[in-house]
C-alpha cells in the first residue's frame, strides 16, 4: 500500500455515515435486480452435443478462437501486474520490477512448455505427482478436435493443443508474477530468476495437477470446485509471496527498533490504479476463459466477476475508512483486485447474491490482513499475500458455503452448505485450501531459503539504498528530470 492515514476523525466518521448509507441502497438494489440471474440452467438452452458436420466444426473453431483471445486478456495482465507493483514501491526500483514481471512472461511460458505442462496434465497417475513427458505432447499433430458423432456425444474437449497450452501457460506466468511485489526493493535479480523457473516448472504444476490435471483433489467423493484458481493460481502465487517476504526479511528502515511499521509510500497512485484497471479488464479472460468454450454461461460469468470486483473495492475502501479515517485509494484497489480473485472458485457456481457477498468480505478481510501482516513484521509492499493467498482461500471457502444447485455453467457440482448441501463441499474446500497453503509455503520457503544459503536472494544494504534499477539492471527506470532524488522515491 501507498501510505498510511491518521488515526480516525470525527470529520471521517460523518462522511462515512453520510456516504455509506446510499452506497448501501445502491448494494441491495443490485441485489433485488440481480438475484434471479442464476436461476437457470442455461445448458439447456444451447445443446452443444446437438451439432454435426460443419455445424459442429464451426462452434470448435470459435471456441477456439475465444479461448485464444482469453489467453490474450490473461498476458495483458502481466502490463497490469507490473504498473501495480511499480506505482506501490519506490521510482528507483521501478525497472527492475518491469524485468521480473518481463521475465515472468519469458521463463513462464518457456519452462511450462518443457516440464510444466507434463507435471500438470500428465495423463494416468498416482493423484499426487505425475509426469507425461518434456514438452507438450501433440502440439502439431493433434490441432485439429475429434469431432466425430461418438466424440460429441460424449461431450468432446472443445481445445485444439495449441490453444490449451497458450491459455494455461498465461495462468503459470500469473502466478509467477504474485510473488515479485511481495519482495519488491531488496532482492537480486538472479535469484527471482531462478525462482520464477522453479515455480513454473515444479510448484505450480504440481498444484494444477491435484486438480485440473485430474488429481487427488478431483477425486474425492465430492470434488473440490476452482473454476479459475482461488486456490490453484492465486493461493500458490500468494503463499509463495508469503515464503518469499519472510525469508528474505523487510526492507532497509520499513520498522522501528521496537517494531513499529513505518510508512513507504510507493511512488505513484496513478501508475497503481492504472494496473489495476488492466487487470480487471484482463480478468475478464481469466474467468469467462475458464469456461473452456464460447457458451451462453460466458456473459453470466463476466457479469459476476464484475460484480464481486465492484463489491471487493467498494468494501476495501469503507473498511479503510473506518479503520485508517480515510478512504485509502491503494485500499480500495487492492479490495478490487482481492473480490477478483475470491470469485475465481465458485464463478461458475454462484448466484449474483453470492458474488456480491464473495466480494464484500474479500475487500473488508484484505485490508484488515495488509494491517495485520504489517504489524507482525512482514513486509510485503503490494499486499500480494493478503490479496492472493488470503482471499484466494476465502474464495475456496465461499464456494463451500454458497456454491448453489443450479450452476451457470450446468456442472453437476455439489451444492454448498447454506444452498442445503450440508458440511461435504465446504470439507473438500477446507481441505483443498490447506493443502495448497502447506505444500507451497514448504516448497517455497526450501527454495527462498537454499538462495539465501547462496547469497544469491538479498542485495546489499549500498545497492538497496541506491536502488535496484542501476544496480542490477545498470541503468534507471526513469530519467533525471524525471526523479527528484532517488532516496526520496
């Protein structure tokens, strides 16, 4: 976050009371228009197994083509990524946080590419660790879909190879590109290197197979739900972020002798707010993407993530206000981004009513982790573990409580506890969420802790002060005329 308010006053109080009211109006009448929405199943107005001949191709090759155009959206947010972190920390290490969100995208996709892809979809295995071979298998020689009457009525996978992987390697360098705030100012850049390889290759595939490559987690008696990766992406990026700022320790002067957090302002909102925009635009490839076809459950979908957003960043800056005495505006852009990613599980799941309530409390539970994480010692500029590893498990446990019993997507999925489905998907959820958190904080925390043992983690104390931009990279994110002082920024 940017800054820290004063303490509450009087003056803020009456704005809140005379803004919030209203806003509160304007909540529920969005409720009361929206809540019928997911009503029905809207798999049964467009029978997709119904198609044939050039009928069927056509509808194979739009999906495809949407589904390309998602996996554009989801690169795009890497631009939205690196703006947020930038504007959130100082202007002398703002292009040294481009490189890593750079290299995110490059060591990415090449690394999913060559080990990645095989770990996380890696055919028949034991559940828990599987390999299918370097490379993607099939990509030339399987673009084209089965889409034989036998095949389509058995609900053929609409995906040529091509395609599939683009997509979920956009997912790998998202989640790659969490952990680079969370230790934005003090770390070597030949150490994020080999991090970001190691995550890619290893940590997040293995975590993806648990589930999407056809897993534990998708085996159990009642499935665990992550539509777009509360859990699988954002909690793997977030309690790898987590890992990361610990290990690695808190910038140089951010705490007082006796603990006490001080203020770091970033150097600029406007870069931050703008990054948040880009994501939110590009979220509208990650979810309604993860639909894996163009069908009618895709404008629903969109609409709410939207929802959950709008709701995330309207309770953030609230909370903040109460809690600070001031609207805080890097608040109120990370409770957007947090109602983002919490809604990612149960998207496909829940009625507009539970992605406004997915949102609400994602934005009030982000600020109050940023201020709790702080005030314990760990300094993580950008709030990457409380908007992705803290919310991204409430929305694997909202799921559990509000997933409802006519899914847009018309999944046959368990209902959650308060749409009568009793403790069976919320269980999963738990247990889903726990695992993840414990697996990646082990995994992560070994490999922060062998770069440290290397010296190849943490800059040192002259290159900190001075900046990364010159000292690892050799030159500045900005020129002279642009920068008043670098230790000012």
């Amino acid at each position: 976050m940017l800054s820290r308010a004063p303490s509450r006053t009087s003056k803020g109080r009456r704005a809140i009371r005379r803004y919030l009211a209203p806003a509160a109006l304007g909540w529920l009448a969005v409720l009361a228009l929206a809540g019928p929405a997911n009503a029905q199943d809207l798999s049964e107005q467009y029978d997709r197994a119904a198609a044939t001949g050039a009928a069927a191709m056509n509808m194979i090759v739009l999906d495809n083509i949407f589904i390309f155009v998602c996996a554009v959206l989801v690169f795009f947010m890497q631009a939205g990524f690196a703006l947020v972190e930038a504007g959130l920390t100082r202007a002398k290490n703002a292009a040294n946080i481009m490189m890593k969100n750079l290299m995110d995208v490059c060591v990415g996709i090449l690394m999913f590419a060559l080990i990645g892809w095989g770990i996380a979809y890696p055919g028949d295995f034991n559940g828990w660790l599987g390999f299918a071979g370097f490379g993607v298998a099939g990509f030339f020689d399987s673009y084209l879909v089965d889409i034989s009457p036998a095949s389509l009525a058995e609900g053929v996978y609409p995906l040529a190879v091509p395609v599939d992987f683009f997509f979920q390697a956009a997912f790998a360098a998202t989640a790659a590109t969490i952990v680079s705030g969370a230790v934005a100012g003090r770390t070597k850049f030949i150490g994020y290197l080999i991090y970001s390889v190691i995550l890619t290759a290893f940590i997040y595939p293995i975590v993806v197979g648990w589930q999407w490559g056809g897993g534990w987690l998708s085996s159990r008696d009642t499935a665990f739900v992550d539509f777009a990766g509360s859990g699988l992406v954002h909690m793997t990026g977030g309690f790898a972020a987590l890992a990361g700022a610990m290990i690695i320790g808190p910038r140089i002067n951010k705490f007082a002798e006796d603990g006490t957090p001080k203020a770091m302002p970033g150097h600029s909102i406007p870069l931050a707010i703008t990054g948040v925009f880009i994501l939110f635009i590009g979220w509208f490839g990650f979810n309604p993407g993860s639909e894996l076809q163009a069908d009618m459950a895709v404008p629903i979908i969109a609409v709410l993530t939207a929802f959950a957003a709008t709701a995330g960043g309207g309770a953030a800056m609230v909370t903040s206000w109460v809690t600070m005495g001031k609207p805080d505006v890097s608040m109120a852009g990370n409770g957007l981004l947090a109602g983002l990613v919490a809604i990612c599980s149960g998207v496909g799941d829940v009625s507009a009513i539970g992605a406004l309530v997915i949102g609400s409390v994602a934005g009030t539970i982000v600020v109050l982790a940023v201020l709790t994480i702080e005030r314990i010692g760990i300094d993580d500029p950008v709030g990457a573990f409380s908007v992705h590893g803290v919310c991204g498990f409430w929305g694997l446990l909202a799921t559990g409580l509000l997933a409802t019993t006519t899914p847009v997507n018309g999944a046959e999925e368990s209902a959650g506890l308060l749409y009568g489905g009793g403790v069976s998907l919320f269980v999963t959820q738990l247990v889903g969420g726990v695992a993840i958190a414990l697996f990646v904080s082990i995994a992560a925390a070994a490999l922060f802790s062998a770069l440290r043992a290397a010296d190849l983690l943490r800059v040192s104390v002259e290159e900190e002060v001075a900046g990364l931009d010159v000292a690892e990279h050799g030159s500045p994110g900005y020129g002279p005329d642009m920068l008043v002082s670098a230790s000012s920024y």
